[in-house]
C-alpha cells in the first residue's frame, strides 16, 4: 500500500505525461504482480464499490480527532475532499505497515462490506493507524469509492508496453474488459497483460479498444478550409445508442460495451443476428432500440438495460438491433490499419445483408449535407458522423488539432435549451471546492402573467411559505455543474453566497434571481421527478443576465419539445 500510495501522490504531483509514465515504470519493475495487478485496474478506471458509507467514516474520523461534528465539517467545505480532510485530522499513526495492495484490498478492504458496523468501525480505526497521511488518504478513498487519479488508461497503457516492451496496441486490446467490476485483477491477469506471447485461446472474445470520435465545433462555412470537400468524407447518420463490438470466434459471440463491460446475455436478439457471421470476424457498432423499422427513443434501451431479468415483456416493449458502421476484424485478420473506405467495403461483403450497416449520405456541398442534418430528430437519430475515407481505426481519441483525416466527428444537431431559473447550489470537488459551482435549476409551472406575479412568488418563496395547490411556482427539473468559465462561476458563487436563504449541509437555497439558458440532448418523461420530466446531458450555455426572472420559460416549453404524441425526443 505504501509503494501505490507514494505512486499516487507523484502521479498526482505532475503534470508532465512522460514523467508519469516513468513514475509508472519504476512502480511496476519493484511491485509484486499481484499488487501490480490491482494498481493497473484503480488507476485504468476501475472503481471499486463502497465498502462504507461515507457517513461513518465522517462519523468514525471525528472520534478518533475528538473533533466535534460541526468543526469537522468546516474543515471539509474548506478542503473540499472527503479524504483528503480525514486524511489530515487523524491522530499520528501507532505503527507503519508494509502490508502489499492486493492483500489490502483482497483480505482488508472487500470483507468490510459485509461486517457488522461495530467491526467496520474497529478494522478501519485499526488500518488507519498503519498508515502516514498519504497512506490514509488512498485508504479512505479506495473504501468510499471514490477513488480517481490525473493518468489516462492510454497512459498506463503506454507505461506497460514500455516497461513489458510489448506493443502498446496489444496491451491496450489485452485491457479491454480488464476493470470489469464482475472479475478481481489478479497475477494471472497482470502475467497476461505484459506477455510477450502472441494472442491465445484467453483471447478469443477479446475486443479492440473502441476508436472515438470528437464534437465538431467548426462552423458550417468553415467546414471547406479546415475539412476539405464532402467528397473525401463518409457521412453516416449517428445512432443514440449504446456503443458496441460484436465479436465472433471460435464458434461463439461475445458483445462489449463501449465502457468495457461483457453485456452479451442482455441482448439476445444481436447474438442472434451475428452466430452466422464466419469465425474472425469484430463489428463496431452501436445496439439501438428498434420500432416499426426505425430507431426508438433512448429512455426505453435505458430501461432495458436496468433489468435483471429480460422477460418477454421486456423484449416485446424495448426490442434491440445492431446498426454495424465498422469492421475491425474480418476472417481473422486485424483491419484497423486498413484505410476507411476499404474497411465499408469489407464491412459490407462480411455482413450481406444480415446485420444493417449504417447507411452514409452523399451531397456536393457542407451546406446540402447540413440542411439535411435538420431532418436528425425527425428519423430518431442525434445528427451525422464525419469519417474520411482514408482514416485508420484507431485507439481512444484522437487530439483534437488533428482535425484532418485522421479523426473521426460528431456533428450533432443542436442541443434542446429551455431559459432556467437558479434555485439551488452546490460546492464543487477539487480546485472547485471554495466555489459553488453545482446548480439546479427550476422552470414556471406556467408562464407568469407579468413580472409583479413572479415576484410574488420569488417574495413568498423567500419569506419560507408553501405554494398553494395550484399556484404559480418554480419547478425544479435539472442539475448541470458544466458550460461556464472559471470567472463566470466566480461571479456566480457572489451572488449565491448573497442570495442564500437556506443551507441544507453542501446546499444551499438561494432567492431567485439568475436566469441561464441551459443545453441538452434529449427529453423524457420521468414518473420520479416531480417536474414530470427528465433531460439528458444538461449543461450550462450561458447566464441570461438580459432576461428577467418572469420571461424563464415554463413546463409548457418543455412539453413542447415532445412530439406530438407525447413521444420522447
């Protein structure tokens, strides 16, 4: 625990990618594999569950600092880390252990979750007092679940291949499914990862790691200069879907999710459509609800996947299919160095016609392809992808100044907005934890009828009094914490800690008065909300300082952004 923990702390220090890289190396030729194994699967994304409640960590850190619960937290709010705060007001250790990671967390840290919370309490008392303050603060963070770090998987996948001197394409498709929640990282795992061998029977199911794609921000006019002519693009619809790879071998079919999860026994209905492809063969794709012959609303497969058990019923009301945009593998042969005109091709022959290839578009100019965009939400799709046709299929992203033909694009349609209300806020984490930077926004239960009616009810709200049944009010409908500068978020944390009118622990209720436009890709009805409604992907666009509080808009405009059945969008 000790070496991971002194690891963190340099890889948290720097900023400098090759230093960390060397960081990683030098932990990985001391550390043992076991240990090594579960450093790569914390630092590559896993996350293991909450063994605690963070409840009774607080609880248990103010006993063992005989610090009263009140200075506690304000010493948190002012730290802004959960960890970090404990970390730094627990008493000097009894004792330094040399216990390794794996045994922390295999025989330590899992077996708390099932112990009686006298006995969680006097275990975490007890490892507490092993350790220095960095080793404290991993601890605290590994047994809440809180666990992060400033390393990519690309990075910790670039400090394998270097220190196993093995190509890094290999380690980071050996990766793919290595911080799968359902599987402990072991040394067979780590051996596996670092082998100079050539794949095996172990890998027959394994994906590729998934190439992804960038927002195009560029403006339409601009697409000519910085893209170049339609012509050296594949223009494809873009599915709102769950990102996916299909892979076939041995006589068998195996489905990744795009966040490295097995999910095959979910969907039945791709498995189904994929057994008669030949052995060798990766799709990359996207699963998508599908309704009388086109895409269905995102909220049903969101349902589906919630399931434990898939009924007949569960079928019948969320059926899936499998829209294949790339190839990957064909009989048995890596493809992604392949250009990507010639992998659709391929694309096209391996599937004939048994599993439906993404279909691209073709117009003379950016503008015709653009007003054909417009028609996105009315075809239950999100907008185009932007692929040139001679683009490899590559790892992870792309930087975002290679906007030539070596990148894939999302061009979305715009995102729904709807002018909110401020009414609650919340401390950010990290740099952001002496600034309210956490919002919720509310909208009129109906439009105002003029401004002297909403003040009314901002008057009421501040003097702590119950809307009636049926009155004008502020709903409250979305959380969004991102879209704004550090300087906008400075002025707005002034005007919440001059607005407040309630603190409820981190919240804070403010007396409304900021209006924002906020951006979003999708709408839903929710049952559990009390708006009715929930949004996808909210965000901040801008604060609407020229809009008074009784021009926000209301529960009318977001039903508006149904269909006209009601659908979802």
């Amino acid at each position: 625990m000790k070496a991971f923990a002194n690891l963190f702390a340099e890889l948290d220090a720097s900023t400098a990618t090759r230093a960390k890289v060397e960081a990683l190396k030098r932990y990985l030729a001391t550390a043992l594999p076991a240990d090594a194994a579960w450093a790569v699967y914390f630092l590559a994304g896993g996350k293991p569950r909450q063994v605690v409640p963070t409840a009774v960590l607080r609880a248990l850190a103010c006993e063992r600092a005989g610090l009263a619960e009140w200075l506690f937290e304000a010493a948190y709010q002012a730290v802004g880390d959960l960890a970090e705060t404990i970390a730094h007001v627990l008493p000097p250790p009894g004792a330094c252990s040399d216990v390794g990671l794996a045994e922390w967390v295999e025989q330590r840290l899992l077996p708390l979750r099932g112990a009686a919370p006298a006995e969680q309490a006097e275990r975490i008392a007890s490892y507490w007092d092993e350790l220095d303050t960095p080793g404290r603060f991993l601890l605290t963070k590994l047994i809440g679940g809180g666990f992060r770090v400033g390393v990519s998987k690309l990075l910790v996948q670039r400090a394998l291949a270097e220190h196993a001197g093995v190509d890094a394409k290999l380690v980071a498709q050996r990766m793919m499914g290595y911080t799968d929640a359902k599987a402990w990282p072991d040394a067979q795992h780590y051996a596996r990862l670092v082998s100079t061998d050539g794949p095996g029977p172990a890998d027959a199911g394994q994906p590729y790691p998934f190439f992804l794609a960038h927002a195009l921000g560029v403006p339409v006019a601009e697409f000519d200069e910085r893209l170049g002519p339609p012509a050296e693009w594949l223009v494809e619809w873009k599915y709102d879907g769950i990102r996916a790879q299909v892979v076939k071998r041995v006589g068998q079919v195996w489905i990744w999710s795009r966040g490295e999860e097995l999910v095959t026994e979910r969907f039945p209905e791709v498995v189904a459509l994929a057994l008669p492809l030949p052995d060798g063969t990766v799709l990359d794709g996207e699963i998508v609800v599908w309704i009388g012959g086109r895409p269905g609303p995102f909220n049903l497969l969101q349902q589906r996947i919630g399931r434990k058990t898939l009924t007949k019923r569960v079928l019948a009301d969320a059926p899936v299919s499998f829209i294949a945009y790339d190839l990957p593998e064909a009989q048995g042969r890596d493809l992604r160095d392949e250009p990507q005109h010639v992998r659709r091709g391929l694309l096209i022959e391996a599937t004939e016609g048994r599993i439906q290839v993404s279909p691209t578009e073709t117009r003379d100019t950016w503008a015709a392809l653009a007003l054909l965009r417009e028609e996105a939400r009315d075809r239950g799709v999100e907008g185009f992808m932007l692929k040139h046709r001679e683009a490899r299929y590559g790892t992870g992203r792309r930087k975002q100044a290679d906007i030539g033909g070596g990148t894939w694009w999302k061009w979305k349609v715009d995102p729904f907005s709807v002018d909110a209300v401020l009414v609650y806020a919340q401390a950010g984490h990290g740099r952001r934890a002496s600034v309210y930077t956490d919002y919720t926004f509310a909208v009129w239960s109906r439009p105002p009828r003029d401004a002297a009616e909403a003040q009314a009810v901002v008057d009421a709200i501040a003097r702590r009094e119950p809307a009636p049944v049926g009155a004008l009010q502020l709903v409250a409908f979305a959380k969004a914490y991102s879209g704004l500068t550090d300087a906008e978020f400075r002025d707005v944390d002034r005007v919440i800690r001059r607005t407040t009118m309630e603190k409820f622990g981190p919240v804070r209720s403010v007396t409304p008065t900021l209006v924002f436009e906020l951006g979003f890709e999708g709408i839903n009805r929710s049952p559990r909300h009390k708006s009715g409604i929930a949004v996808r992907f909210p965000r901040m666009l801008r604060i609407r300082r020229d809009k008074p509080l009784h021009e926000a808009d209301s529960l009318l405009q977001l039903e508006a952004l149904f269909g006209p059945a009601g659908e979802t969008a």
